[in-house]
C-alpha cells in the first residue's frame, strides 16, 4: 500500500456531518489514521488539550505526526483538513489551478452554506425547545434552494468539480439526514443520483460508520443535558 509506512494521523473526531468527511477522505486515501473520540454531548470539546490544537471548540482536528519539516502539524476545521489531507496525498485535490479552483468553489460552498443552513434546519426542527414556526420555514427552504443549486450542478456531471473530489466528500453526509432536514431527495434527481453513487463507495461506506457505536450510546434529541452542552455555549 501506498501509506504502509507512514506514521498514523490522529483524527479527533465525532460521527457527525462534519466528521463524516475526514474519515471518507482517510478512508478513500487509505492513509493510516487513529480515531481519538470527541464526545461533543460530554463536553469533551472543552478540554484543555483539545482546545489547543481546536481553539474553536469544535471538531474535528487532526495531528499529523509527520507534518511540515517533518514535525508535527495540528489542523482544525473540516474544509482546512480536506484540502491539507488532499496536498499531502495528492489525492482528490488537483494541482492544476483551474481544476483546483473548481473543487475549492464547492468545498467553499459547503462549509458556508449547505453545512451552516442544514444544521439550522436540523436545529430548528428538531432540537429547538419551543417549535419557532418561521425558523422551520426559514431554514428548510433555503436547504431546499441548496438542494436545487446542487441539483443543477450535476445535471450534465458525474460529481461536483468534474471528477470525484473532496467537495464530494465534504457535502456527502450533510445531505444524508436530508429527511430531518425536510427535504424529499425524489425532488432532485440529480442529487438522489450523485447521493446514491457514493453512497455505494466502500470508503465512503467505512467512513460513515465510522465510530456509529459511540454515537449510539446515547441520544441527542431526549438528552437535555447534552443539548445544554451543545447549543447553550457562550464566550464563557
């Protein structure tokens, strides 16, 4: 294998959206990675030794042990990872500027978009202590425009920037929960097509399970106390 030799990334980490695409691009690389879980519902983002390589209290990071002039390097946010995994791998990040570009439009997309608006949209419908009839509506709809723009995109493309990328990854497993985002995936062809076909990728497939077990072991929509953790967090 290509990485055989190559000292294991620790990926600090929670099955989440956001988590989802450095396991899939781990995964798909077939670099060598050690999970170290992040139990955002526990407050384990707040931990002094997270917080110095995550300074904004939020998974995931990674350290690579063999990072810049072969020290160890600490990266935080997802989008960061993506491209820093994709020059190092030279993998699913082309070097061609225009290529490049193309891809760095839809990574950019993601994280200032689809990821912030469906995370709205899964707040508000199903978190939010009282049911705030216009932030549903709000936020569902502009998923819906998302899911459309998406849509169009890949009516005359395979995937996103042309050739399967880390833009692929990164908006992959936000539009997996697309029910509790109040979308109908019938509704965009093109999308439930692109969806569909990574879906059936093995890495993506081991990325997605990745660390399901600890996920499950409790349950953010009855856990007050971890809904306290999550979304009652200020400066303090």
């Amino acid at each position: 294998m290509r990485f055989e030799n190559a000292k294991p990334i620790e990926l600090y980490y929670w099955p989440t959206p956001n988590g989802w695409k450095i396991t899939i691009m781990l995964e798909e690389t077939g670099y060598p990675y050690a999970l170290r879980y992040v139990n955002i519902g526990k407050g384990d983002q707040f931990e002094p030794s997270f917080l110095a390589i995550a300074p904004n209290n939020r998974m995931p990071a990674i350290v690579d042990p063999d990072g810049s002039g072969g020290e160890p390097i600490s990266v935080f946010e997802s989008g960061a990872i993506l491209q820093y995994l994709g020059r190092k791998t030279g993998m699913f990040y082309p070097a061609d500027e225009r290529v490049r570009v193309e891809v760095e439009q839809w990574l950019f997309w993601q994280m200032g978009g689809l990821g912030p608006m469906a995370g709205q949209a899964h707040h508000f419908r199903n978190y939010a202590p009282e049911k705030i009839a216009y932030g549903i509506e709000r936020y569902t709809n502009e998923v819906n425009r998302l899911y459309g723009v998406m849509d169009r995109r890949l009516a005359d493309r395979e995937f996103l920037a042309g050739d399967y990328s880390i833009a692929d990854m990164a908006c992959v497993g936000w539009v997996k929960p697309y029910e509790n985002q109040g979308q109908d995936i019938n509704a965009f062809p093109n999308l439930k097509r692109w969806f569909e076909t990574l879906l059936a990728r093995p890495a993506v497939e081991r990325g997605l399970l990745a660390g399901k077990e600890e996920r499950e072991k409790f349950d953010l929509a009855s856990d007050k106390d971890a809904q306290a953790v999550l979304f009652g967090q200020r400066a303090r």
